[in-house]
C-alpha cells in the first residue's frame, strides 16, 4: 500500500483533477476509507460529508445492502455486452423506473453517466422529427443559467455566456435559450416571467426539436429554485404547440427536492426524463433516459427504424444491481420523513449566514441548502478551513451550498451548518 507521501506525490505528477488547473492545483485530500456520512482521510481525519459525492450518496458510504447486491451479482456475471444479451438486473431496474417515474415514461435507454443520457435524450428528439419527415427540427430551447453536462451535445444546451462552457460556445451546436425562470419557488406565479420562453417557442416552432430543462432546480448553472407553474405552462405549451419535452432530472431525481421527482411538484410528465447520479446510491456510474410511447413509436415505426447508439457498458449489470439495491433501500426508508427532516432543519440553521456581509441570499429546498454569496467564493482559502473543521463542503462560483446523504443524522447536520456559518463569518472579518 502506498504511504500518503507517495500518493501525494503520484497524484501531483499524473493525476489531472475535475475542473482544475494541473499547473496550479486546488488542494487534495487523500481518502483512506469512507463509512456512512463520514470519509476518512489518510491522517485518520473524519470529515462529514456535505456534498454526497457529488450529489449522489443517497445512502451514505459503505451500505450493507448495496455492498451485499454488489458481491452477488460480482459473482454471476460482472459485464456482458448489451447488444443481443439482456440480465435481470437490467430488466428489473427498468421495470422499477418505469414505475416510479411520471406516468406515460415506459421505454428505458440505459448508458454511463448523466452527460451521455443527455446525449441520448436529444439524439432521440432529433431522430423522432427525422423520423415524421421533419428533418430540419433540429434546434433545441435551453434555460439561461441551465446546466446538462460536459460533452459536446449537453454543453451546447448548457448557458452559452455565464455557463462554464462558454469558452467553447464557438465550437459547439448553437441553440435558443430563454429566459431562467425568474419566478422563484414558493412565490406566486408572475404571468410576465414566461413572456420570454413563450415567444422564444411560438417563434421557432418549427425548428425546435425538443425543449430541455432541469424542472423546478437549475443546478450546476446556479442553484436556482423556480416556480412549477412555469413548468407547468412550459408543458401546457409544448402540447400545444406539438414539441418535445426534455426534463433533465440527473441532479434532482430520487427525492432530493422532496418528491420523487421534481417534475412531481408541477404534476407533469415530460416526453424524455434523464436520470443518473443518485440511481446507484453512489456506488457506480450509470445513467438511464427514458421516454413515453410518442417518442419510441415515431422512431421505430420512421425510415430510420433502428435507434442509433449503443454504450460499450449499458446496463453494466454491477451498476443495476446497485440501483436495485439503493432504489429498494430509498422506498424502504420513508425518505420523504427524512427529506423533510433535513429541510426543516437547513432552513432554521443556515438561517444565521443570512447576515453575514458577504451573503446576497439563503435558500432551501428539500434536501439542498444553498449560501450565495455576494462575490464568487475562492475554493483555494475556503476547503481547507472546511476540512479543518471536519466537514466537505466544495463551493463553486459563489455558492456555498449543502445536498447531505438522506441518513445524516441531526447532530451531523448541525456540524455542517455550524461550520459553514463559522468560516464564512471568518472570511467576513478577516
């Protein structure tokens, strides 16, 4: 086993980190172990997790029941191509997701990671229309301040000017983007903040593919909580108007925003859902896109019969059997007591960094607690102090923000809250 010198070392000559520069990197901590909402470095340091690995984690680390379904499956058949061959990990997960998701949502295309389901998403939108004879419906409306991945095809959904890909907005496909909901959750409706989206679609019908959006939390572009009225008309006019619907749920879905799925909270279904991130409890990487009968019928039964894409490791049966076991784990576990519980607790705690100087606004939803701040966070001063106090917290632009495992306990929570609200008051009167 290598000493932590020596994986310092490794690590700083190799390994090239997500969203850092190789010549001037962010601190890393080296990982010995990680059990339940804790991961313990190298030094023995035991670090409450505020992050859930990136959205994730649902269950915590090291969960029996996923480890167990893990090693059985292990020792029937770890991968086998999915051209050909099906397995029942595959077919029951798809039968589980079918169920659980908005009804009308029956065919499942399985693949590797969020970004790529994505993919799959507008590739199935523009082979629909080229499917109707309508092949020049190839151009997608985006949300500003949206976000939907890091390949090609999901990067040119994603804001082209304040989004992170901007730098590549020259090389990318070009689409429409209104608009972000300005009307915020929990607000009443304002009829004007769907002014923009509603001329943008009624102008470019027929051009327009598919709309996608994240519903009611536009993530990575921001931590904005929208109004589900303005998904519920975003729905109402793509009926209306005959164009897809896109809901990217990768980072809301499996309860995080206290329903199932966030598209519950406007009671709609979209034609085309993406999943991934927390459909393994954290364990291994897969994603999945669905779709309602509309989309696979007008496919499968154009000229172009045969859907064109097919991951190396779709349906990895290792990755469905720890979705089966996580996604029986979360209905198992009364998570809508546990969600509420945690957002009871974020609003009444994060409370307290509302006054801090470099606050601009505190808000909640379900299982995310988010800080903004006035001016964007510097991730080189602010991560080690996290860690100093036992707790990952990884900010990005100006946000401070928290999407805990569903199982921390109160007593963790508060350690999370406590000590975000300590270090940015730090920063404040430093």
């Amino acid at each position: 086993m290598l000493s932590t010198t020596q994986l310092t070392e490794l690590d700083r000559e190799y390994l090239w980190h997500p969203y850092t520069s190789f010549t001037n990197p962010s601190p890393v901590f080296p990982v010995r172990r990680a059990q339940g909402v804790h991961i313990e470095l190298a030094d023995g340091k035991k670090l409450i997790d505020g992050m859930s690995s990136w959205w994730s984690v649902l269950h915590g680390y090291n969960h029996p029941a996923i480890n167990k379904a893990i090693t059985d499956q292990l020792h029937q058949v770890a991968h086998v191509m999915f051209a050909g061959f099906t397995h029942e990990p595959a077919a029951k997960l798809a039968k589980t997701l079918v169920d659980i998701t908005p009804a009308g949502l029956n065919k499942v295309f399985f693949s590797d990671s969020g970004s790529v389901a994505v993919e799959v998403a507008m590739k199935m939108a523009i082979q629909y229309w080229y499917s109707q004879g309508q092949a020049q419906r190839t151009t997608f409306l985006a949300l500003k301040q949206g976000y939907h991945g890091d390949t090609f095809g999901a990067m040119s959904v994603c804001d082209p000017h304040s989004g992170m890909h901007h730098l590549f907005h020259q090389s990318l496909s070009h689409h429409l983007f209104a608009e972000a909901p300005s009307c915020k959750f929990g607000e009443t409706f304002d009829e004007r903040s769907f002014a923009n989206f509603s001329q943008l679609l009624q102008r470019n019908r027929q051009k327009i593919a598919a709309v996608i959006l994240e519903p009611i939390v536009q993530g990575a572009g921001g931590m904005h909580f929208y109004s589900p009225e303005f998904l519920k008309r975003v729905r109402e006019l793509c009926d209306q108007l005959d164009v897809l619907l896109i809901a990217d749920e990768i980072a809301t879905g499996f309860g995080r925003t206290g329903k199932l799925f966030a598209c519950e909270h406007a009671n709609i279904s979209p034609d085309i859902m993406c999943i991934g991130k927390a459909l393994t409890g954290g364990y291994i990487t897969l994603a999945a896109t669905l779709c309602n009968d509309k989309v696979s019928d007008g496919i499968c039964k154009g000229s172009s019969s045969v859907f064109m894409h097919g991951p190396t490791f779709m349906a990895n049966p290792l990755a469905c059997a720890a979705a089966n076991a996580s996604i029986d784990l979360l209905m198992k576990n009364d998570w809508q007591k546990n969600v509420a519980r945690i957002e009871s607790q974020l609003k009444q705690e994060l409370e307290a960094c509302r006054d801090l100087a470099i606050v601009e606004y505190v808000r909640v939803l379900g299982a995310i607690g988010v800080v903004e701040l006035k001016e964007p966070a510097n991730v080189f001063e602010l991560q080690p102090k996290f860690v100093e106090r036992g707790i990952w917290v990884r900010p990005f632009g100006k946000l401070v923000y928290l999407m805990p495992p569903f199982i921390i306990n109160e007593h963790e929570l508060s350690q999370l809250t406590s000590g975000i609200n300590a270090v940015l008051s730090g920063v404040c009167s430093s």
